[in-house]
C-alpha cells in the first residue's frame, strides 16, 4: 500500500510521502486552530508544516513543483500561515489591540521587502550568467569579478520567508505568555534581518560586481579560440542524464594530436563533465556558436544524434563526423540521419556490414573502422572466477522510446533473472548496474527496477548473516575496514578543487578560474583508479550489490565480474572486449535462431528467454573453462565488432583524425583557389 502510494505521488521514499501528508493535513489543522481557537493546537501544527516544507525542499522534491503548479507555491504558504497567525490572534481577542495592528503592520512590511530581494537576486542571477561558460580557457580579458557568497544567493527565496520565524515565534510566546514585548521583539528581528538581507545583497547588484557584458565575454572567448587555433571538435548536446556519453570521450580527445576542443550545448552538462585538460566551450545560444570563428577547425566529432547538431553540420570548412557512445545492434546504431555527415566511425567491420544491411544511405566508402579506445582499460578474461564464487553482473539497457518489448529485459525478464542468480547454487554474487536512463520514460521499468533491488539488498542482508559467509566476513573485516577509510580519504581528495580549496560559486567564477591542469587531471585519473579499487576491497567478495550512479564506472564492473547479463546494446559489444561468457535476452521472443541472426553481438552469447532457464550455462561456462563451448565464438566475434588488437584503437582514431583533416584542409584550399583566395599555409 505504501508502495504504491510513493508511486502515485511520484516521491522517493516513504519519509519524503510522509513529510507530503503532514504539509498537506497541517494547514486545514493551522486553520482550524486559529477559528477555534486553540493556541498549542496551532503551535504544534504549525512546526509541522514548517518542518516538513522544509524537509522537502532539501531532497527536491517533485510534490514541491507541482504546489506552485497549482497556486500553492512557497510564498503563497508562508502568506497563508501569516494570514492565519492574525485570525488567531483576532479570534483569541486582541482584535483591538496594539498587538494586532502591530502584527499587520510588521508582516506587511516584510512582505514588502520581499519584492526587492527578489528582484536584487533575480537581477545578480540574470547578469551573472555568461553567454558562453568556459573550462580550460583563459578569460582574463574579461576580467568576471567574484560572485556574491553563496549564502546570499543559494535557495534565497526559502532564507527570506524563513525570516518570519521570528516574528511567528515572538507573537506566539506573547500570547501564551501576556508579554506583548515578546511579539515586539520577534517581529523587528525579522524585520531587521530581512533589511539585513537587502543591505548584503545591494553591493552585489553594482555593475563593476556584475558579470561583464556578453559582448565582451564573446570578444574574450573569440581571442582565445583565435590564438589557440583547435582542430579537431567533439560537439555534443543532451540531458544531464546523458552525460556518460560525452565523458566516454574525453579520455580519448586528450590523446589526440593536434589541438583538441570540447563543444557543449546545456550549461547543465558543464558540471557533469569528467575531469578533464580540453579546453570546453559551452556554448547554449545557436546564434551565438554561429558567430563563434572556428574556422581552424578541421574535424568535428558527434557523440549523438540529436537536433541542435545542425547549428554546426551547416559549418563547410570542416568535415563531420558521426562517432557515437557505443556500438551495437540497436537501430540508433544505424540512424538514417547519419548520412549527412561526412564518414561514419564504427569500431570494427560489423558496423560496417550493419549499415549496408540496413540501407539508409550511408555508403561504404564513407564508414571507417577505428576500434573502440575506452576498451583499453577492460582486463582479459584469465579463465577462471577471480574468487572463490563467481560474480555475474546483470546491467540491462534503459526501456527506449517506445514499447518494444525487445529494447530492454527488465520489463519481462529482469526480475526472473535476478531472482534466479540470488538463488542459484552453487552460489554466485550478482552486480546489478541499470542503464542511468532507467526508468524516465516508463513508471513500469523504475517500478521493476525497484522491486529489483529491494531483491537485491533483502539477499545481501540475509548473505551477510549466511553462516556460510561468517568465517570469510571475519577474516576480511580488518582489511575491509581499512578499504573504508581509503574510500573516506581519497573521497576527500576528489571533493578538494585544486585552487587552495576553494570553490567556484556560480559559472561565472567557474569559467574565470578553471585553467587547464595536465597534473591534476592525472592526479585525478589516479584517485579515481584507487578509488575503485578501495571500494572492492571494501566489499566481501560474495556480497551482492546495486550499483548506481556515475562514481563506479561500468568497465571496472566488468573487471570485477566473471561474466555478465544484458540486452541489445553497446553494453554487450564493449564486454566482448574482455573475453568473459555473456548471457542477451531475447525480450521479444524471436526464438534463438532469428534473434542470432538479427543480432551480431549475440553470435557468441547464451540467450535467455524471458524465463531465464538459461542461465545455467552461462553459469557452467563461467566456472568451468571446459564447459565453455563458446570461448572460441567470442574471440571471433572480438575481432569483428571492435576490430584487430594492433595497431591499437587510440592510434588508429587519431590516424582517422588526421587522415580526415588533411581531406577538409584539401577541401579549404581547393575552394579558395576556385574563389580566387589566398590559400593559407
């Protein structure tokens, strides 16, 4: 029932629905206390609602949008709650008193003084936002001014209509109590804090405090990108949830030649970006990227195909490339839109035979095989489980834009296949890592997804007082409590920004102040290896686990794991790398034969049914190298969907780079001779 509700009201937890009924149920309760009248009725009733707005506006939730949807937002409830506290103190017979009219008087003017807050914060917000937010670009020339303290600016509105506690605590005391200085003093401490407020902020609304204008942030940007001439781009626009498939990237446009540029569209991507020594150009006005000189500019790299991609593929002096955030036989794979760009790069020849199956228009000549350079750090498989128990991970692919019951197994299969591992004996650890767009689109694969991992973490918490585990669990309790504290120590490090500690208070400073920094992205690189490291230590090796969010990475997943579980996607395709047995659901039901043939990357898989009987092989195949009937299968198909292991992927996509801008360059010469142009260089 519980359950169900959280559902219904689209919140994250019981305690965040708990806190939605008492703000819902403490008004009427606020309102009846005050005709009664009842003053500790109204005290207590009140705190509620203060407690809980308050409570949910810390964990953002999605109830508190919806409020001010329907004219009940955050101001409108701390009006009412004041509008309440006068019928109380009218219904409780100071209606003709000093107090009353004092009361009105006070919380009136606070009202009042809301407006020019808000407006002061608006206006600091509004001209402190830069057209183009920078990483690793020297605005100095801009000369951006520090932001106003975050505890001005942070959640603003909140901290100046929470002012009125004073004066709701002072009147209150003053009628429980007969001391009408009481209610004096709360309501001139409010008064007096919130002209405190306004007094902070007004240095900040100056204009030499102020961002510059976007004319000459714009100039900076231009001088900047004019003296450091990049020619090589990787362009991307999306969500924030799909930031994985830009940071894929970054790793590899560092290693580069020639001089490497990041392009972004969203300001919201800039904070979600890995770290990183490429200078990054957010850049979110269409009109001002067109305005923007790149015309040194000689290959530019789409990670995805989405629509703002054509504010640069309308650029002629550079050739365009579509390179993607995987591989594998799902149809975005072979989008008809990628044939307006210039070649396609696919990792190995199945990409190739995928688009002449699928006959949108790209043509051969136009596909180039260049590997898949993020796969360097997935470790070959040794043949045998890394510990006593084999660990299979199960990392299902999102639920797509539509129905298809073949774009996920989490809907059909996903919790058979879950509760088959958690059972299985002999016994297996299982790793579940969803697709991070689980459940966006449809209420019943987030509704799956839970039910999974409360699964997961019911095992996890009757293994972990298994008597079977005790005397592992003891053994290793000194070395997984020291493990801990790496992961506290080096969380610390990671947390720390490199100027001394401090921190970036808006995109403005963000922009100013971050400065490319080769060491400390290595330095970086590193804490997030031991990181990794630390938090395997940190668990026992036959503990079950839910792996989420962005901090663990899927390929140290895939080191970690024996063999795995998954769906049509570059999942599959990219843990082919490693050697391991695999398992793909055939979610649609094509039976084994069709679903081999339709997808390249299940050649060398077992395939589960929707009832995952199958499992067991894959589970033989893991334990037991002789069983393994596959093994040679995969090291086949290896070699034809990410290409040959030498030259290695990294030199071969920068050879396709440099091969692809010495075509643009031919390209630039052959029209400005055409034109009657000087050619440069």
């Amino acid at each position: 029932m519980i359950s169900k509700a959280i559902r219904l009201a689209r919140v994250g937890s019981g305690s965040e629905l708990a806190a939605a009924l008492l703000m819902a149920l403490g008004f009427p309760c606020i309102m009846l206390a005050a005709i009664i009248p009842n003053l500790w009725f109204f005290i207590v009733a009140a705190a509620a609602t203060y407690v809980a707005d308050r409570y949910l506006h810390n964990c953002g939730s999605y109830l508190i949008n919806r409020l001010a949807a329907v004219r009940a937002g955050l101001s409108i409830r701390f009006l009412v709650r004041q509008l309440l506290l006068i019928l109380l103190l009218s219904r409780m017979g100071y209606g003709e008193e000093t107090l009353f009219y004092v009361t009105i008087a006070c919380l009136l003017a606070f009202y009042g003084l809301q407006a020019p807050q808000g407006a002061m914060v608006a206006l600091i917000r509004l001209r402190r936002k830069l057209p183009v937010v920078t990483l690793n670009v020297d605005l100095e020339a801009a000369r951006i001014p520090d932001a106003p303290p975050q505890l001005l600016m942070n959640r603003a509105a909140e901290k100046m209509l929470h002012l009125d506690v004073f004066a709701m605590v002072g009147v209150l005391a003053a009628i429980e109590t007969g001391r009408h200085g009481l209610a004096y003093v709360g309501l001139g401490l409010t008064l007096v804090l919130a002209v405190g407020y306004l007094a902070a902020l007004l240095p900040h609304v100056r204009p030499s405090r102020l961002a510059p204008p976007d004319a000459k942030v714009l100039k900076a940007v231009g001088d900047w990108l004019g003296e450091y001439q990049p020619t090589v781009m990787l362009y991307f626009s999306g969500s924030k949830e799909s930031a994985y498939q830009v940071n894929m990237w970054l790793e590899t446009m560092g290693q580069l030649g020639g001089r490497p540029l990041i392009l972004l569209r969203e300001r919201i991507m800039v904070p979600q970006l890995n770290t990183t020594s490429v200078p990054v150009l957010c850049v979110p006005g269409g009109v001002h990227l067109m305005n923007l000189n790149l015309s040194s500019v000689r290959v530019a790299l789409y990670a995805a195909n989405v629509g703002k991609n054509i504010h640069l593929l309308r650029v002629p002096t550079m050739k365009h490339v579509f390179i993607g955030h995987g591989d594998s036989d799902k149809l975005a794979s072979v989008n008809p839109y990628s044939k307006v760009y210039d070649e396609v790069w696919t990792a190995g020849r199945a990409g190739r035979d995928r688009y002449a199956l699928a006959d949108v228009g790209v043509r051969d000549e136009d596909i180039i095989e260049v590997g898949r350079p993020q796969l360097a750090t997935i470790k070959p498989w040794t043949g045998a489980p890394k510990n006593p128990i084999p660990t299979v991970l199960y990392a299902p692919t999102w639920e797509g834009w539509d129905d298809n019951p073949g774009n996920t197994s989490l809907l059909l299969a996903g919790e058979n296949i879950v509760r088959r591992l958690l059972e299985a004996e002999p016994p297996v650890r299982l790793l579940y890592k969803p697709h991070p767009f689980t459940g966006t689109r449809s209420r019943a694969a987030k509704a799956v997804h839970l039910r999974i991992t409360a699964m997961i973490e019911e095992a996890a918490a009757k293994r972990a007082t298994d008597p079977r585990w005790a005397t592992e669990s003891a053994a290793l309790q000194g070395e997984r409590a020291a493990a801990q504290s790496e992961l506290a120590r080096i969380e610390v490090q990671l947390a720390a920004e490199p100027s001394g500690g401090r921190v970036a208070r808006d995109e403005a400073e963000l922009s100013r102040d971050s400065l490319a920094d080769p060491a400390r992205e290595a330095e970086t690189a590193k804490l997030k290896d031991e990181w990794n490291a630390a938090f395997w230590r940190s668990l026992g090796w036959w503990e079950h686990k839910v792996i989420s969010g962005s901090q663990m990475r899927l390929y140290d997943c895939f080191n970690e794991s024996d063999g795995m579980v998954s769906d049509i996607s570059s999942v599959v395709s990219d843990f082919i790398a490693s050697g391991k047995p695999y398992a793909v659901t055939d979610s649609a039901e094509l039976g084994e034969d069709e679903f081999r043939r339709q997808n390249t990357a299940v050649r060398a898989a077992v395939i589960l049914s929707n009832a995952a009987t199958e499992l067991d092989a894959l589970l033989g195949a893991v334990v037991d190298e002789s069983a393994d009937t596959l093994a040679d299968a995969r090291r086949e198909l290896k070699r034809y969907l990410l290409g040959p292991d030498e030259p290695t992927s990294i030199v071969q996509f920068d050879a396709a780079v440099t091969a692809l801008a010495a075509k643009s360059e031919a390209r630039n010469s052959g029209v400005a001779i055409s034109m009657g142009e000087p050619v440069n260089g």
